[in-house]
C-alpha cells in the first residue's frame, strides 16, 4: 500500500509542475500572436491609407491634366 502511495505522490509532482510550465508557455505564445496581429492591423491600416491617398492623388492629377488639355487646346 506505501509503494501506491509514493507512486501517487511522485507522479503528482511531476504533473503539476509539468501542466503548469504548459499553461505558462501557451498564455506566453498566445499574448505573441496577439501582439504580432496587432502590429499587422497597424500596418494594413497605414497601407490601406496610403491606397486611400494615392487614388485622390491621382484623381487629381487627372483633373489637372484634362484642365491643361483645355489650356492648350484654347491657344
């Protein structure tokens, strides 16, 4: 009954410490993922303004060049 016992007790101090190192390592690895999704949401978002910008910035353009077409036309 005393081997049970000492077989019972060890193999409970091997677990415990072990689910916890476990536990410890996934919360680590997910606070990663998230601060890497994080810091992507970032840069989409600058991209996506930066796309933003250059389609008004070639409307204008356009603008400008029909504009001086007319210019030159009128000479």
């Amino acid at each position: 009954m005393q081997g049970i016992w000492t077989a019972i007790i060890s193999g409970l101090c091997v677990a415990i410490p072990s689910v916890l190192a476990t536990i410890s390592s996934n919360k680590r690895n997910n606070d990663l993922v998230i601060y890497r999704i994080d810091e992507l949401d970032k840069k989409v978002h600058e991209h996506n303004n930066l796309i933003d910008r250059m389609y008004k910035a070639e409307k204008s353009i356009s603008l400008i060049e029909s504009e001086l077409k007319e210019v030159k036309s009128a000479k």
